[in-house]
C-alpha cells in the first residue's frame, strides 16, 4: 500500500538540454521539493516565474517567492481558460496577456575609482532569441569613450568579461580612473556576438587628489569699475533720500490723525 501511495506522487523533473541549462517540467512544486533544489536551480524556476530581483534573494526568501508565484500563476491559468459553454456562438474567447513583456535595458553606474556597479533586465523574446542560436554565455563589454562621439570608443579598450547567465546584477573593475565609460550587454556563442543593450557613457572619478589648490577668482580692476560703482553709490543715495522722505510724510500725517 505504501509503494502505490509513492507511486502514485507526482514529481518534478529538471530535465537538462542540450547547454546543460536545467528545463522545469510542468507542474507547481511543493516547498520541500524546491528546498532540494540548488540555488541556481531555484533562479531558473524564478525566471521562468517572472519573479523580480530574484538573483539578490537567499535561498529561503527565494523558496517563498517561488510558492507564492506558483499559487498566482496556477490561478492566472484557470482564469484564462474558459469553460465550454454553447450559448457563446460555439467560439473561444480570446486570451488577455496579463502582462506585458518587457524590453532589455543596461544601467551603468560608477561607485568609486575602481569599480563601477551594472543591473539589467532581458526581456523573454531575446531570451528565446538567444537560445535558438545557441548563446548561452552572457557577457559584459565595458568601453572607454573618453573623448569620443556618440557610438565610437577608443581602440584598444575593450575588456568583455563573462557574467552568470541568470544574474541580473555585477560589479565591474574599472581599468583606468579618471575616464568616460559605456557597457554592452550581449551573448558570446563561438566566435559570433549577439549584442542586446547599451547603456549610456558614464564617468568614473579620480583616484589622486585634485592638483587645483587655490580656488580661482573672477579677475577684477577696482580703477577700471570706478565709474560704475561712483553711480551705484548716487543710485543708493537718491533711494535712501526717497525712504526718508517718505517716512517723514508718514509720521507727520500720524501726528494729525491722533492729534
């Protein structure tokens, strides 16, 4: 009796393809089954769940996530299909999209002299672009444009660096400080490039103290502005005359009225 009740579970199977990238099969996961699964496992049911910000979770928090996600995606399904129903003209109703795919984006922000803070997002069509053609190894291309117009970079300063192909974040060393930077985001599969984003130019900052010691000073010849500043003294002179003159008025007509 035992052995038919365990026959009788159904599991989930992670099935490797041919890029050695681990493929959920259909169905919700329970949370002991999820608590089995490897960090890198558990990003990849969380991509595919469309959980954000899933690659800077614990494993604990992910696990939650991915339960909640599961419940909410399950209920989505059985919305969207409607019951058979007769009195419809015999005709399927369309299928909303519940959301709306979003587009790759690349963000690069210096920290300090020597390294440079980088987040992204990779929309599912580039995704499923990348995976037809059999890119799998995402990379970074970070560029040195100090100097240059939009769209060009100084030769010989191209560093690509190799980043975890379900991250949505990395920190980048900064060669030289001092200089303007832009980044690429893109897939490495053989000798070939598929480009996804550019993020805009960037300045990273100085390492060495600045060599400006005395502030600088708008250069100004007192015998040269003499003339303007004998007139701005009769202007202040005529106006205080009009002040006091005024507040005598003033004073004298108090006195009449209380008088």
């Amino acid at each position: 009796m035992k052995n038919i009740t365990q026959l009788g579970k159904k599991k989930n199977i992670l099935i490797p393809n041919k890029n050695g990238d681990f493929k959920v099969a259909d169905g919700i996961k329970s949370k002991d089954e999820l608590l089995g699964l490897t960090l890198r496992q558990l990003r990849q049911v969380a991509s595919k769940l469309s959980v954000p910000l899933y690659s800077r979770k614990t494993k604990a928090v992910l696990v939650d996530l991915i339960v909640t996600y599961q419940t909410k995606s399950n209920k989505s399904k059985n919305i969207s299909q409607p019951k058979d129903d007769k009195s419809i003209f015999n005709k399927q109703l369309p299928t909303i999209p519940t959301t709306v795919d979003a587009k790759t984006n690349l963000v690069f922000l210096p920290r300090d002299p020597e390294w440079a803070y980088v987040f992204w997002q990779i929309s599912e069509v580039d995704r499923e672009k990348a995976q037809s053609l059999g890119a799998n190894k995402l990379c970074l291309r970070l560029y040195d444009v100090t100097g240059t117009k939009d769209g060009d970079f100084n030769q010989g300063t191209l560093r690509e660096i190799a980043v975890d192909s379900y991250s949505t974040e990395w920190y980048l060393p900064i060669p030289v400080s001092d200089r303007d930077y832009k980044v690429e985001l893109g897939y490495r599969y053989g000798f070939k490039w598929m480009s996804l984003a550019f993020s805009s130019a960037g300045h990273v900052p100085n390492s060495q103290p600045s060599e400006q010691i005395l502030d600088k000073f708008v250069p100004f010849n007192l015998e040269s502005h003499q003339k303007l500043i004998w007139q701005l003294q009769i202007q202040m002179e005529v106006r205080l005359m009009d002040c006091m003159s005024a507040y005598i008025k003033l004073l004298l007509l108090t006195q009449s009225v209380l008088g």
